[in-house]
C-alpha cells in the first residue's frame, strides 16, 4: 500500500484566483492520478501525471486550466486556474500501485475540498 | 461509449445481507474494482475481479460475470459502519479505471 498526503485540505477561494493541490506519496510511484469529484456525484478522471513529461489529460480538462506538475516519483501538483464557483469541488489524488489483488489497484489521498466564491 | 451503471441508493437493516449490482458497457475489459467511500472520505479499496465467479474477502464477496457485463458486490450481517457509498470501477481497454457513480447504502436499524 501507500499512504498519500495532500495539501490544503480544504480552502476557500475567490473567483479568478488560483489553487495549487500538493500530493505526496511515501515511496516512488510510476502512475498517479488527479480526479475530481463533485458533491453526491463519482470520480471523474482529470489527468495522468507522468514523471518528467507533460500530464495526460481527459476529454474536457485542458493544461491551461489545470496545470499539473510531476518533478519526481513522489511528488505532483495540480493547480486550478482562474477558478469560478464551478470549480468547487473534492480534488483527489491518486496512485497506481501493484496491490495484494491486482497490479493496478488504486490508492487514493484525503482529498482536497475546494469552495469558490 | 463506455457506461457503468449501479443504482443510485439502497436501504437495508442492521445485521441483514445486500447485493449491490454494477453492469458495464466498456471498451476493453481488464478487471472490476469496488471501492469503499465514507462521506468526507477518500475512496478505499474492497475488492478485485478479472475472472468469473465469487471472491469472498470476509463479510464482503464480490461476483462477476463478463460474458453479461456484470457484476455486485454482497455485504452479509450488515454494521452500521457499513453506511457508504459504493463503488464500481471496470479498468479498460488503456488501463484506465472508468468509474460508476456510486451506489449510497443506508443502513438502519
């Protein structure tokens, strides 16, 4: 397993301002992952952060937006550029890991919840 | 276009047994997790299926069949902790996992 910290845990922002989420994982990873996941709703895939090349992102999530950064096997940031109020939102941080069942099991953070005003 | 479908809520009693089906339309089919998630809480990992049949982990049993494109999870002597939403999650065809929306199980007692 991994245990994944990420930073803030909770911030409310104002409208045109930006955030930057922190994930940090306790041993080197290759995959981790940035999900969003709106109140009462699943987790919608953001992007793939790729260690030392540009993140891969999912239909309808550009790197203007949300600009993700990998500088190491430990280590990524998702920012949330010039945030509206639809942006509020839980931002999770993710990794893929060969588990007990599965060589792809996903180990998730605590989330960030982000309010915009 | 890839579809995962599970009910949106479920009600059962304390100390009894729920099924909670998942069926999924995906491209490329390399295994179905369910995930735990607590309200507040980040996702936790239950369960794994690539092949047909039952896992039983416990008081929870996963089953799947993919020639039906599905699969449910079965919580037997149900807790009151076990109040959560429900995940299924298929890993497709690039390894991705494509997640459902959820299945909230209220339990009561």
């Amino acid at each position: 397993s991994a245990v994944i910290s990420q930073k803030p845990s909770r911030d409310i922002c104002q409208r045109g301002t930006s955030l930057t989420i922190q994930c940090q994982v306790d041993s080197q990873v290759t995959m981790m992952f940035w999900y969003r996941q709106q109140p009462g709703q699943s987790l919608t895939l953001i992007a793939t952060a790729n260690q030392g090349s540009e993140a891969t992102y999912e239909s309808g999530f550009v790197i203007d937006k949300f600009p993700i950064s990998r500088p190491n096997l430990t280590f990524s940031t998702l920012t949330v550029s010039n945030m509206s109020p639809e942006d509020s939102s839980i931002y999770l941080c993710s990794v893929g890991l060969a588990g007990v069942s599965s060589y792809n099991e996903q180990f998730f953070g605590p989330g960030t919840r982000l309010t915009v005003l | 276009g890839q579809n995962i479908d599970q009910p949106t809520e479920m009600t059962a009693t304390e100390g009894a047994i729920v099924q909670i089906n998942c069926t999924y339309q995906t491209s490329g089919f390399n295994g179905l997790f369910w995930y735990q998630q607590h309200a507040g809480e980040a996702p936790t990992f239950l369960s794994y299926n690539v092949l047909d049949g039952l896992e039983e982990k416990g008081r929870f049993s996963s089953f799947l069949s993919r020639s039906k494109g599905y699969s449910y999870l079965l919580l037997k002597e149900l807790q009151m902790k076990d109040s959560a939403s429900y995940l299924c999650a298929v890993v497709g065809s690039n390894y991705q996992l494509i997640w459902g929306a959820g299945t909230k199980l209220i339990i009561k007692p």
